[in-house]
C-alpha cells in the first residue's frame, strides 16, 4: 500500500531526519533501490532486475558496480547478507535493512531531481555531417530506428509484465514512459531522414576552403555572442 508523504510509516524515524545521507553515487540508490520491493536478491539478482527495468529509463550497472556498491552499502547498514540459494547455484542473498528503508525513502522524497544527461551518438554523427555524406547519415540514422525499435518493443513488454505485480505499480508506468520516450526518439529520427537531403544540399553551396575541403564560414565568431 502507498503511503502519503504527509502521513510517513512509523520506520520513517530508523534514521533522524537531522542527520545528512551519507555522499554516495546514485548507482548506490539505485542497487539499494532493488532491495525496497520485498525480495531479497543476490548481486547476479540486481544486475539481472537491473537489465529488466533501470535499463530503459536509467542505465544498467556492470557487475563490478554491483557488487562495489553492494560492499558499500553494507558498510553503512543499509543492506545485510546471508548465504542463500537462488535458483539452482548458493549465493549469498541481500536484504534492506531498515536503516537502509529509512535512509532510502529520504533519498527518494529528498534528493535534487537532476537535470538528465543526454549523449547521443547518433546526433554527434549528425553534428559531423560536413565531414560525412547524406547517404551515410542516413544508414547510421535508421540503425539508431532499429535500436530504438527494439528498446520501445522492449519496455512495452515490461509495462504489460509489470501489471501482474500490484507491487510495481510504478514500475509500470515508468516502463509505459519508457516505451512512449523510445516512440518519440523513433518519430523525431523518421523526421530527420527527410531534413538530411535539404541539409546536404544546404551545404553542398557552401564555400570551401583548398585541401581540407573545411567550410568557409560567412560570419566567423558569430556564435561567440550567441545564446
């Protein structure tokens, strides 16, 4: 059942509210995050419900980071460990201990929302353009619709999985985002391939310098005193 942020659960006190979270990188919220939905998980568990869902929307962590945040986590008594059996092999198995529930729910209501960082490949292609060629761009764009494709099929999938669960109510939408943002970066790339063309032969009139074949610009520093 969720609660509401005016009415906090009494375990909200595990930990004093004067008392600063300690600095970690939100690849530490985020492992311990997959400990907060009632199962205990061995580090093999995390990395895998990691791939399932934090893959579309956030990123996945290697195994290293992990198991390094895992170690840091336990540290700070935010997790404790067990030998366990998961499926077919002994791992050890990780539990949220409730310092670690109370140090995670501050986390979630508290902590700044950032600024998402957006580096995307197949637009740095696209800013070098001038040093490609329309027919090039193209295939690089619809590789990137093909990613996307298979991204936006993926999170659909999930979002239909999640409704099974009451439990990941916000894990399924949040996966529905996911499926939607993937759609958009497919319409946005579509638009792109018809804008190439115009784009190449908007540049093909520009002039060149000797040898390198470098654009001339028109107003050198222009963009200095540009927003």
């Amino acid at each position: 059942m969720s609660t509401s942020a005016d009415a906090p659960p009494e375990d909200a006190d595990d930990e004093p509210s004067d008392q600063a979270l300690p600095s970690m990188p939100a690849t530490a919220w985020a492992v311990l995050g997959t400990l907060s939905f009632g199962e205990g998980l061995s580090g093999y568990d995390i990395k895998t419900w990691a791939d399932w869902s934090l893959n579309y929307f956030y990123w996945s962590p290697s195994f290293s980071q992990v198991y390094s945040e895992l170690k840091r986590l336990e540290k700070h008594g935010f997790v404790e460990s067990a030998a366990g059996e998961t499926g077919t092999r002994n791992r050890r198995v990780y539990t949220i201990t409730p310092g670690g529930i109370a140090a995670l729910r501050r986390w979630a209501r508290e902590s700044a929302v950032d600024r998402p960082v957006l580096k995307h490949s197949t637009m740095l292609h696209l800013w070098l353009g001038h040093l490609s060629d329309p027919a090039r761009l193209k295939e690089m764009v619809r590789e990137h619709i093909a990613q996307m494709t298979e991204l936006r099929d993926g999170a659909a999938a999930r979002a239909e999985s999640a409704r099974r669960e009451p439990s990941w109510a916000y894990t399924q939408i949040v996966m529905a985002w996911s499926r939607r943002h993937y759609q958009s970066e497919i319409d946005l790339a579509e638009e792109l391939l018809e804008q190439i063309d115009a784009a190449g032969a908007r540049f093909d009139s520009v002039a060149k310098q000797e040898g390198t074949g470098l654009p001339i610009p028109l107003q050198p520093g222009y963009w200095k005193n540009r927003a």
